[in-house]
C-alpha cells in the first residue's frame, strides 16, 4: 500500500501471529479457554482472529485498487490471486508428508481458510471497483438482514421450522450437507461453509469502508473509529439476541461485533502508531509484510509434524512437545501454551529475516 498506515500493517501481523498461535497447541486437549473457539453460540478472543484477517483484506483492498482502472486486466489480476489463494487452501487440505502424497479426492475437505479469504476477496474487491460508499453500506446492510431472515424464517424444504442450532434443520448446515457432502470439517457442519461466506463478504466490505475512512484527510480519524465501534458493537450485540453471535453461521450480529471489535482495536493502535508516532508492536509488522506465505508455511509445517512418524511410531509434533515441554512443566495446559508461544517465536523471527532482507512473496 502507498502512503502505508502503521496500524494497519501492525494489526495485520497481529492476527497472522493469533492464527498461528490458536491452531498450534501443544496439545488440542489441553488449552486455556481464551484460547479455544465456542462451542457453538457465543464468542471467545479466538473467534475474533479470522473475521479480524477478512476486514484487514478489505481495508487492504481499498488502498490497492484505489486508482485502478475498471477494466479487464484489472480483473484478470483479481481473478487470478482469488484461484491462487483458493488453490493453496485446496492443497494444504489435500496433501501427506508420505506417499502417495494426496489423500483420496472422496475425502477432501473443499472449504477452508485460504479458501475463503480468496471467495471474499474476489467478490469484495470487485464490490469495490463498481460501487461507492453508499452502495456498500445498502449492500452489505441487505445481506445481513437478508442472512437473518432467510436462517431465522424461511422454512426448509421439508417444511420444518429453520433454526440456529448445531444441526442439519438450519439454512448453512442445511445446504453445505446437500452440496458438500463428505467434504466438510465437520460430518455436520463445516465453519467455512457455502452459505456463511454471504455475510463473510460485508466484514470486508465493513473493512473497505474504514479503509476509506483512513485515506480520507477530512475526517477526524480516531475519533471516526472509536464512534463506529461503539455503533457496531452496541448493535451487533443487541442484535445477537435475536441472532446468536456464531462464528460457523458467521451470523450477521457476529459480523458486527467482531468489526466492532477490530475497528476498536485499530482506533488505539492508529492513535499510538500514526497520530503519536510511538514505536510499538514493530515486530508484528515485519509478520504482516509477508502474511499469507508465514500462514501457509506454518500451516504446512504443522500439518507435516503432525503426520510423520519417527521412532516408535511417534508424530514430530508429539516428541517434540513431549521432549522439551511435558518433560519438565507439569501444568498440561501451560506445557501446551509454552509450544505454541515457541512457533510464534520462530515464525516471529522468521518475518524479521524476509523483512530485513526485502523479502516479500505477494500471492
């Protein structure tokens, strides 16, 4: 991005650093609860970390595409980074550290971060190049509130009552076990869903929108900031008590609350960064600069420590955390904890290097 705001690229390897840290666990039956998503209903700091990546990627696209043309190669380039970052998803999901090196096609899970991150790109910038703020806002205004409607009243095809529960009789569960079947997280739900992505879209559409807000120079930013996460978080937990705040339905009180959340957050970094030019929380700029290659990488390590066998048929990952973690703190969750602060570390220290050294891979 030119003319770069601080708080943005911050904010940015912020999160990239809380996926990491929430999906290496020393041990999956062992975390502090802060740590783990909800259950179902409900939201923990965990569920802001995905929803605050997807409103980064709308504020990111309204400074890339800020003066790019309306035109087919625009589109070609959008285009074309969507099908690649669908196409990593696609292949951490389908690949073994062993031969033959691909699961079976019957088991491939179809949805996925990656994935999603490159449905809601395409169509929020896109969104972005053909409509002005206004335009955004009844957009994304009609989705939830179509969302909502359409979960909470429409009845399913069997004539049954629709619900929010964790079950096949609600609209998203319904429709990803007809049109996805076997390739799913979950064998009932799958939390990156076809349905869900809908009002996925307006968190980036909500992200191009405080983007705007940062490039403007007659707006009174921080102040701007800190009203519209009160609006959004005053409303979207009023909301939840008609549509439960749920990261799986990405319910439309759950899109509001986490950009409340995440435009909170970005109101006192933006102050400390770039209004009182304090040097803070650097090191997670230098994760940002290369933030999907860093999740790719450690979302492949992972998956290769977890899957290959050494000793007595003993995962990487197991005789690691069993080695230099169990071996000598006793409290299984702070031993859990220990190991995913020590990937953080590496791959900390991981983005300084590629940084330092003007290493930047853009997918």
């Amino acid at each position: 991005m030119k003319n770069r705001v601080e708080s943005v690229d911050i904010l940015r390897g912020l999160t990239i650093v809380a996926m990491i840290m929430v999906n290496n666990p020393g041990s999956w039956g062992s975390i502090y609860p802060p740590l783990m998503h909800a259950e179902w209903h409900g939201l923990t700091p965990t569920d802001l970390v995905f929803p605050f990546f997807l409103y980064i990627v709308g504020i990111s696209i309204s400074y890339a595409y800020k003066n790019k043309p309306n035109t087919w190669l625009t589109y070609k380039k959008i285009t074309i980074r969507s099908l690649k970052l669908i196409g990593l998803g696609l292949f951490l999901g389908w690949f073994l550290p062993y031969f033959p090196f691909f699961k079976s096609f019957e088991s491939l899970r179809f949805p996925g971060v990656l994935q999603r991150i490159g449905v809601v790109f395409f169509i929020a910038a896109i969104l972005f190049l053909n409509f002005d703020w206004k335009k955004l806002c009844a957009i994304g205004l009609f989705v939830l509130l179509g969302y909502w409607l359409f979960l909470g009243f429409v009845p399913l095809p069997d004539g049954s009552i629709p619900t929010f529960d964790r079950a096949s009789n609600n609209w998203a569960n319904y429709i990803d076990l007809n049109v996805l079947g076997n390739h799913m997280w979950k064998d009932d739900y799958d939390p990156e869903g076809l349905l869900s992505t809908l009002p996925a879209i307006v968190t980036s559409i909500i992200g191009i929108l405080i983007g705007k807000v940062l490039a403007s120079k007659e707006i009174k930013k921080t102040q701007f900031l800190l009203i519209t996460a009160a609006v959004l978080l005053c409303t979207g937990y009023i909301w939840s008590l008609w549509f439960p705040l749920n990261k799986a339905l990405w319910s439309s009180s759950f899109v509001l609350v986490t950009s409340g959340w995440a435009t909170l957050i970005l109101a006192l970094v933006y102050y400390v960064t770039d209004v009182k030019k304090i040097e803070i929380g650097t090191i997670f700029k230098y994760v940002g600069s290369n933030a999907i290659t860093i999740f790719f990488l450690s979302s492949f390590i992972a998956k290769t420590f977890y899957l290959t066998k050494i000793g007595d048929n003993q995962s990487i990952h197991s005789w690691l955390y069993q080695t230099f973690y169990t071996s000598w703190i006793s409290i299984d969750k702070l031993a859990s904890l220990m190991y995913a602060l020590t990937v953080i570390t590496f791959y900390l220290v991981l983005g300084y290097i590629m940084y330092k050294r003007k290493i930047f891979i853009k997918v």
